[in-house]
C-alpha cells in the first residue's frame, strides 16, 4: 500500500478574509469532490502560517476542525481523530505530506486531511506590504495499492543567521499587535535553493531530461516571484511545458501554492501523461521537493516503454 493523492481543492472566496474559514471550505470541497466521508478521516495537519488576529492558541487546525465537524465526539462508527499545526514557511505542506506518510504507512489513520494558506492578521483581503493571496487549499491523502506514492522529501535551506521574514513590530502596533503584521519579502532571489533541491531530487529517483520532455515527469513550480516558472526551467535546461506553476491570476499563495500547481497541472491535462510529479515550494529561506508516483514503478514502467515504441513507430 502507498500514499496516493485522493482529492485536491482551493478556494480563494472574495466574501470573506478569513483563513479559517477558507480552509474550512477548501476542506469541505476537498471531501465532496472524494467518496470519502467526514467521519472517515483520521488526521488534519494545518501548514498554513499567517492568519486570523495572529492566534497561536488554541492550534489553528483545531479551529479548522471544529469548522468542518471533524472527529468532534467519540461515537460508534466515528473514527478518532486529531489534528496539529506544522509551520515550516513556504514548504510546510510538503513536510506535512512526509509526516501525514508516517501515519498511513502504518495503518493508523486511513485518510489523512491537510490544509494550507494564509491571510492578513486583520482578516482584509487587502494590505498594503502583505505580498501573499488571501486564500487555502486543502489535499485529501490515503492508501491505495494502485499508486507509486511519494519519495523522500529533499530540503535546502540558507546558510547562517537568517533574519525574520514575518514579525509584529510591537512599538509600532500599539493596542492593534493581533492585527499587525511585517513582511520582508523578496530579500533573496528562491531559485538557486529551488533549483538545488530539483537536481538533489531528479537524481535520486532516477528522472532525467527525457522523462520530463516526453512528459512522464512534470515539476510543480510554486509563485514566489515574478517570472520564477520561466525562470527555473531555464535554469534546470527544461523545456517550459515541463513546468507548471500557478495560475498568474492567483498571485503568490504562499503555503498553499503546491495544490494550487497541482490543482492548475490537473485541469490542463498534463498530470494524464505523467508517471511522476515533482512537488516543489519554495521561499528565499528554504525550499524543498517531493516526488509523487501515481501508479506503481511496475505499470509506469510498461507505460513508459509502450510510448517509447510507439514513438519509434
């Protein structure tokens, strides 16, 4: 049995500022769009990391799942759950998909549920100096013997002191500190640390050039800069249809924007060829990438040398 990708959903409503309640409705398009059940899922994992008047306590995920019903009594039928933050930046969703693996490897959740995304303390849509898109995106995780799964996760972080990149000046807040917020973004350019931690992962499972330009492997690009999709697949000396980002329309949505490349690859049809996708996310402080196989090695493999003749054919 290996972790597959059941439903993926994102929503970026405009009637509300809420992450709380954009998650709970990515959440909730996420089950409906699966034939899985509310009552069925063991696990919600938070990766978002701006939100609602900058609570700490209780755990947003706790909030989440209050929203949505989650494992919320102990009942005949109802499977125990339990939910936890996990922040890690931009890459937090990918080291929530390692860590929600563990779980599921193991038998002790069936169904595993993560959210992402992020919003201004304040809950507006619009602030100035806030760089990110007010939105969340939720990717519904469990078992299946007829996926490939995902790989190792590779991380690449900077080196030495790193200064913040999110605080709450507090002289300057005065009474109004949970609704406040400072960003320093696009300090550093992200694509050398993207880029390194590509090449770590592409080497490591066996992916090479030619899987990316028959279209048996295709990168997810996350949005943190203007230009950067075009950008990294110059870099890695792939051909730009081999890398897929965000929907410009959407902006940078930070912690969400794996679902969000994923969600974009899935409606353009290019995960149909695909025997292996490469989750990137990235920020100017770490990056990381994930490989997803949607099918066994086994039939990728008969898949890939099918095409191979008909090619030659």
């Amino acid at each position: 049995m290996a972790t597959t990708i059941v439903a993926a959903a994102t929503n970026t409503d405009l009637d509300t500022g809420s992450y709380f309640e954009l998650a709970a409705r990515a959440a909730r398009s996420c089950l409906a769009d699966s034939d899985v059940s509310v009552d069925e899922v063991g696990m919600l994992i938070n990766a978002g990391v701006f939100r609602d008047d900058n609570i700490s306590e209780p755990a947003v995920s706790a909030l989440i799942q209050k929203r949505i019903g989650l494992g919320l009594e102990y009942q005949p039928g109802r499977v125990p759950a339990f939910s936890f933050d996990l922040m890690h930046g931009a890459t937090g969703l990918l080291h929530a998909i390692s860590t929600a693996e563990c779980f599921l490897a193991t038998g002790e959740v069936e169904y595993a549920l993560l959210v992402a995304g992020d919003t201004h303390p304040s809950t507006q849509r619009y602030v100035a100096g806030f760089p990110y898109t007010t939105g969340a995106a939720a990717l519904l995780l469990g078992s299946s013997p007829a996926a490939g799964g995902f790989g190792r996760l590779y991380t690449s972080e900077t080196t030495g002191k790193a200064d913040p990149s999110a605080w709450v000046a507090l002289g300057e807040a005065g009474a109004n500190g949970r609704s406040a917020m400072c960003v320093r973004h696009g300090a550093e350019d992200p694509i050398e640390l993207a880029a390194a931690v590509v090449r770590d992962c592409v080497t490591d499972e066996d992916i090479d050039g030619d899987d990316f330009a028959a279209g048996r492997a295709v990168l997810l690009a996350p949005a943190p800069a203007l230009g950067f999709r075009a950008r990294l697949a110059e870099t890695l000396g792939l051909r730009p249809e081999a890398v897929v980002g965000v929907d410009p329309a959407i902006g940078d949505p930070y912690s969400a924007a794996p679902v969000h490349a994923y969600v974009n690859a899935r409606e353009s049809g290019v995960l149909g060829t695909a025997d292996t996708v490469l989750f990137l996310a990235a920020d100017d402080a770490a990056a990381a990438c994930l490989a997803y196989r949607p099918q066994p090695a086994a039939v990728a493999t008969v898949s890939a040398i099918g095409a191979a003749r008909s090619e030659k054919h």
